[in-house]
C-alpha cells in the first residue's frame, strides 16, 4: 500500500508544479492520502468530519498533539473508521495525511 502512495505522490508532485514539495516533502503523501481516502469526509463534513480548510473546524485540533490525532486517525474515532477504513494503510501514511489536513487547515488562516 505504501508503494502506491508513494506513487501517487509523485504523480500529485507533478501534477501541482510540486508547490508542495518546495515547502515540505511530506505533504505530498499526505495530500496523496487526503485525496484517496481523507477527503471523502473532510472534503465536505460528512458525519461530523472536519472540513479542511475550514479553519473553525480545526481551531480546538489544533491544540491537540498530533501524536493523539494520528492516533484517532489509526484506531478510529468518533463516527471515523479505523485508518479511515482502509486496513491497509500504515501509521506513516495517516501521519502524512494528518500533517497535511492540519496544514492546509492552519495555512487557510494566515
């Protein structure tokens, strides 16, 4: 699974004039992750999940380690699934995508 997030992100990188990359090589894992699986509940709030971008949905996240958010992306939270619900996915790829959420969440506010 890792390998194809991997090459997911190279495609993203390429796709994006690697934005990303210039600032951070991980947030293009991450957002390769956020667009396969993440974003079909942070994209819009299904069930409660936090838009991304949506700088109020993040303000209290944000104060949390990540340590702790990583982990409720890994075992499931809330209404979430385990690993977003695909049992593949490694705890390095959900910390990518948690890092990118969180990211492009904060970056929305500046």
């Amino acid at each position: 699974m890792r390998t194809l997030f991997v090459a997911l992100a190279g495609l993203v990188a390429l796709c994006t004039g690697s934005a990303l990359a210039d600032q951070d090589p991980g947030l293009i894992e991450g957002k390769a992750v956020y667009d396969y699986l993440c974003s079909r509940c942070h994209a819009d709030g299904q069930g409660g999940a936090p838009v991304v971008g949506q700088v109020e949905d993040w303000q209290d996240r944000v104060g949390y380690r990540r340590e702790l958010l990583v982990k409720h992306a890994s075992e499931g939270y809330l209404g979430m699934p385990a690993g977003g619900g695909e049992a593949r996915l490694d705890e390095a790829a959900i910390a990518s995508a948690v890092n990118y959420m969180l990211y492009q969440s904060i970056a929305s506010d500046e």
